[in-house]
C-alpha cells in the first residue's frame, strides 16, 4: 500500500463506524427520524468510495499525471445533495410549500461537483480554470439559496428550528468552503500541496463535513419541540 493510500483505509473505517454511531444517536421521534437516517448514509456512502479509493477502482491518471479519483466525485455528487436537502428542510421546517427549494439547489450542487471533476481532468490549463470558476460560480447559487431566500423563509417561521438552521448553515458554509481553496492548491490545480498531503486534508473535510457536522446536527434536532415541525405562517 503506497503512504498516499493510507487516508482511504482510515476513511473507510471512520465513515464505516460513524455511520452506525450517528444511526444510533440520531433523534428517533418520528417527526425527526428522517434527518438521523439522512446524516447516517452519507457516511456509509462516504466509507464505500473510500473503500474504492483504497482498492484503487475507479482511480484514473489526470492529466499531469496525479490520480484523479472518480469514487471522490461519485461520493461528494450523492452526499452533498442529501446533506443539502437536509438543510433546507429544516430551513423550511420541512413545510411541503416551500419544498421547491430542494431541486434547484441540488441541481446547482451537482453541476458544482460535475464541473469540478471536468476540472481535474482537463489537460488544457485554460479549459480547467474556466470549469473550475464555473463550478464556484454553482457554488455560489448553492449559497445564495441557502443565506437568500430559504433563511428568510425560516426567519420568518422562527422557532428553535431557525436556531438549528441557522447553527448548521455557518458549520456548513465553512466547511464546504474549504474544499475548492484545497483543489486550488492541489495536483489538480497549482501543484502546491502534493497528493498525499491533499488526501489527508480531503480526509479532515470529509470526517468534517459528514461525521462531526452529523453528530451536531443530530443533536441540535434533539432540542426541537416536535410541534415546531410542519408549522408554516401566513405569507412565508
Ligand atoms: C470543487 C472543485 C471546483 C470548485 C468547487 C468545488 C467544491 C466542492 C465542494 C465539495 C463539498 C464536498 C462535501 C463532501 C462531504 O460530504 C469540486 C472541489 C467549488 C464544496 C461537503
């Protein structure tokens, strides 16, 4: 096993693990149990593609070289909507009439991970910094939903919901803003940091994003009334 393939066994084992332990400490109400269960796969799918990554399925030469690893994008492609969706849900306090929200933030979320992958793989320095500015440009609609209109649906729906929505959203916008500055930096990009350095930064976002952002949320639900879900207010 070469040093840069090390981050994968231990991401398959903390994805493996964290998504039984947030299963089993996620919110078992009925009104919230969906977001346990939300918070549970996305490291399950998490620990499958770092398995892959350890096996070396679906790992490519990019361009320069560097490995480009399709299980990272297949991963991050499925996770990211659903710890999306999630989100808005809560923003929305899961009222379906404010429900189309979801797909269009999900549809800008996966053109950001598909454009970025576009990204990795374009030998063309040019073509590769026009995808990459693209996908920031799908990231930044991602983030104009959730700062724009679906927190001030919330701010208007109140409740210790808007606190639980309001607490993920700036863990989450941190965290996701890290990952384009780390591909920037990578073989992907400027060849500043070297792929084993990238692999663990990848890894410490990854367990960020999905496990420790999964225990936080999950128990922030915990401290919902059950009656707050589904409320809606006149003009919302
Ligand atoms: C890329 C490269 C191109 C520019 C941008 C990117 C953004 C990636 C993000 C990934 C988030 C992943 C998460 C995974 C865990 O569940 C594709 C790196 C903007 C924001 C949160």
């Amino acid at each position: 096993m070469s040093a840069e393939q090390l981050p994968f066994l231990v991401g398959f084992v903390v994805m493996a693990l964290a998504s039984l332990a947030i299963y089993l400490h996620g919110d078992k109400r009925q009104e919230f149990r969906h977001h346990a269960q939300f918070h549970s796969v996305v490291p399950f799918i998490a620990a499958t593609a770092y398995l892959a990554m350890w096996l070396g399925t679906g790992t490519i030469d990019g361009p320069d070289g560097a490995p480009v690893y399709l299980a990272r994008y297949a991963d991050w492609a499925t996770t990211t909507p659903i710890l999306l969706a999630g989100l808005i849900l809560t923003g929305l306090h899961e009222h379906p009439r404010h429900s189309t929200y979801i797909l269009p933030a999900i549809v800008l979320d996966v053109i950001m991970i598909a454009t970025g992958l576009a990204a990795a793989l374009s030998a063309d320095e040019t073509a590769k910094w026009v995808w990459f500015g693209w996908s920031c440009a799908a990231f930044a609609g991602v983030l104009f939903m959730l700062w724009g209109p679906v927190r001030a649906i919330g701010d208007r729906l109140g409740g210790r919901l808007e606190q639980v929505y309001r607490g993920n959203l700036v863990f989450l916008t941190a965290v996701w803003l890290v990952y384009p500055l780390v591909f920037a930096l990578g073989p992907e990009g400027l060849g500043v940091i070297a792929i084993g350095l990238e692999n663990w930064a990848v890894l410490v976002l990854d367990v960020t994003a999905k496990v420790v952002y999964g225990f936080v949320a999950t128990a922030r639900f915990k401290t919902v009334p059950a009656d707050e879900e589904g409320s809606v207010v006149a003009g919302a």
